[in-house]
C-alpha cells in the first residue's frame, strides 16, 4: 500500500479499497448473468433461482459471521473474505452445471455477508477513533467498485467472450485491492480469554432497537438494488424510452448514490444520523412514486434521481449505529443488509413477473417508506467528540 502519513487517511483509503473490492465482485459477476444463463442453459426461473442462491446464503451466513467476528477480528475476516470472493469468480466461470453454480453462488452470499459485516466495522472502528465521519464515503466507493466491473465487463465483452479469462483479470484486480487494504487496516482488540468465551452468554432475541436497524437495513438494501437492477427495464418497457435513453435510468440513480455519498457525511455532522435516514428516505419514496404516478421518461429520470439522493445515506447511517451497539448487532444488522442486497431484486422481478414492472417498482417505493418508520423508532446514538477518543 502506499505510504501515507495521516493514520485517518491511511485507514479510510485501505477500508475503502475493501468496499471497492465488494463492489467490484459483486457487479462483475452480475454483468455476466446472460452468458452463465447460455453456458449452462438456464429458462428464466433457474436464473431467478440462482440470484436467490446468493441471498440465501447470506441469509445463512449470521451464526458463522458472529463466530469469526469474535475469533478472527474484523481485519483478518475482511482480508481473508476477500481472497474467498477472488476465487468465487473462476469457480463460477467454471462452474459445469446449475446445481454447482448454486452451490457456488450461496458460498458466495456467506462471503459476502462476511466482508460485509468486517469492512463496516472497520469504517465504524475509524470513525470511532478519529472522530471523522466517513462512512457515507466509504459507502460511495461501494458504488464506484460496481461502476469499475460495469466498465471492465465492457471491455471484455469486445475483446473476448470468454468468461473466465473476464473473470481471470477481474480476480486479479481483487487481490491488488487486497494488497492495498493489508497494510492499513485497523487492529482489532485481542480476543477474549478461553474462560471467558465459555461463559459468553448464549444469543437470544435482539432488542427492539436491533430489530428497528435490521428492518431499516434490510429494506433500505432492497431499495438500492431494485433500483439499480431493475430502473432499465422499467424505462424501455414502462417509460417506452429509446435504446438509447434507456440506460440513463441507472445510470441517474448510481450517480446521484455516488455524489449523494460524497457529501452525506457532512449532512450527518450537520443534521445527525437519524434526519438524515427520516428525511431521506421520505424523500426517496415521494420522487420514486410521483414517477411511477406520472409515467413517462423525463418524470422517471428525475423520480430516479431523486430515489437515489434520498436513499444514499441510509445504509452507511444505519451500520454506523449498529456498529456502536456492539459486534454482534452490527453481524446481525449487515445479514441484513446482505440479504436485503442480494435477495430483493429477485423478489421485485417475482412481483413484476405476478403483475408489471410499475408494481415491482411501487414495491421499492413502499420499502423506502418502511425505512422512513424504522428510522424515526431507533434510537441515534451521537459519536464521541473527537477529544475524547483521542486522548487515550
């Protein structure tokens, strides 16, 4: 990694290449679903099982997580789960049946869910230490990540239609990323004595307050991924936009996540966590559904802008919050988010296959509203100034 004087700088930069790589992972593979879908010869439903997969095994994943949370401590888990996600692309890619495939993709979920759980608890750690709001930004190189595999998938696609050799250079990317998050990671705390793991008491049901986040990150996820899976589609078949226009239904809502994130931290400073989810979240759910109402291309370009700016804040707020509970309600609550993140697309397509695609997005519509309740019942928690965590 590169050699930077500023401890914040050099935690937020190796925090960020882990958020980058898990955005990065997760669009390259999804970029190439329609030649997986060809390879092994997939109809439709097997494709929206195989998506499912995914959120099943990070569904899955909690009890694991929390383990290796409290065994390896969220450095080691992040580094070693993004070397497991590096080596999830060329088994796909070389994946000889569907069952397999599921296999591999629900491995992945249980990944997913593990660097997801360790890199916000990194960002949480570095807020913490410093007294500097960053979350919101490491968040938008989440974004940036997904937009880098969108990018390079292009490529590929005009210079090969091998997917392994894609997934081959996708892979290598992966661990450079890790490479450079190795050196300026966060050390975590020992970990408790034998003695004392013996008498950890066993996990019950979560307080109410953990399952206001885990509801809040949950839907709050199902909302960014629709939105980014599905707002295309909605524009050519509902909106009845052009080839052409088409794609800057995406292309509106990630960007204006990208320039929300880059900023939303100075909004956390000035309003606090809680305004910032209410406020934004209502927000998002009033544009996406005046679009939906008004139908056509210019109101679903700009409902879709607004979408993105009033959900970009949520989940980095949301984490942070269960991050200052304790470990295990930020596992429990970044499952969530997990699931929420891989198994929500596939439910809107469910609805939308039921109905129409304006009603799998009146769906999304209704999450963000749900957010907007959820938030207004947790309880924000202020960060501690800065003099008092700097003076240890």
């Amino acid at each position: 990694m590169l050699r930077v004087h500023d401890p914040f700088l050099r935690g937020q930069l190796a925090t960020a290449a882990l958020f980058t790589a898990l955005g990065f992972q997760y669009a390259t593979w999804a970029s190439r679903v329609p030649a997986l879908k060809a390879a092994l010869g997939l109809t439709a439903a097997e494709v929206g099982m195989l998506l499912m997969s995914a959120g099943i095994g990070a569904a899955a994943s909690f009890p694991l997580v929390a383990f290796l949370m409290r065994r390896m401590g969220s450095r080691r888990l992040a580094l070693a789960s993004t070397l497991g996600l590096t080596l999830v692309l060329p088994a796909l890619a070389v994946a000889p049946n569907y069952p397999t495939a599921l296999l591999v993709l629900c491995a992945d979920g249980v990944l997913v869910g593990c660097l997801n759980t360790a890199m916000n608890a990194q960002g949480s750690a570095l807020e913490t230490t410093y007294g500097r709001n960053t979350m919101a930004k490491l968040h938008a190189t989440f974004s940036g990540g997904s937009f880098a595999a969108a990018l390079l998938a292009s490529g590929m696609n005009a210079f090969t239609a091998s997917v392994l050799t894609h997934f081959g250079v996708a892979a290598l990317l992966l661990v450079l990323l890790a490479a450079c998050a190795h050196g300026g990671l966060l050390s975590d705390a020992a970990p408790a004595a034998p003695q004392a793991r013996k008498t950890r008491p066993r996990w019950s049901i979560p307080a109410g307050a953990t399952l206001w986040m885990c509801c809040a990150m949950a839907f709050g996820t199902v909302a960014e991924g629709a939105m980014n899976d599905w707002s295309t589609l909605y524009m050519e078949e509902v909106a009845l936009a052009s080839e052409q226009v088409a794609p800057l239904g995406i292309a509106v809502v990630s960007g204006m996540m990208v320039v929300a994130r880059l900023f939303a931290d100075g909004w956390r400073s000035r309003l606090g966590d809680g305004k910032v989810v209410v406020l934004g979240s209502a927000l998002a759910g009033a544009g996406l559904g005046a679009a939906l109402l008004s139908g056509g291309v210019i109101p679903a370009l700009l409902g879709f802008a607004i979408m993105g700016l009033g959900i970009a804040a949520v989940t980095p707020c949301v984490y942070a919050a269960a991050a200052r509970r304790s470990s295990d309600t930020l596992t429990l609550v970044a499952t969530m988010g997990t699931v929420g993140l891989l198994a929500g697309p596939p439910v809107i397509g469910f609805v939308a296959h039921a109905t129409n695609l304006a009603w799998g997005l009146g769906l999304v519509c209704l999450c963000a509203f749900v957010v907007t309740l959820c938030g207004s019942r947790i309880t924000w928690e202020a960060a501690a100034p800065r003099e008092q965590l700097t003076g240890s």
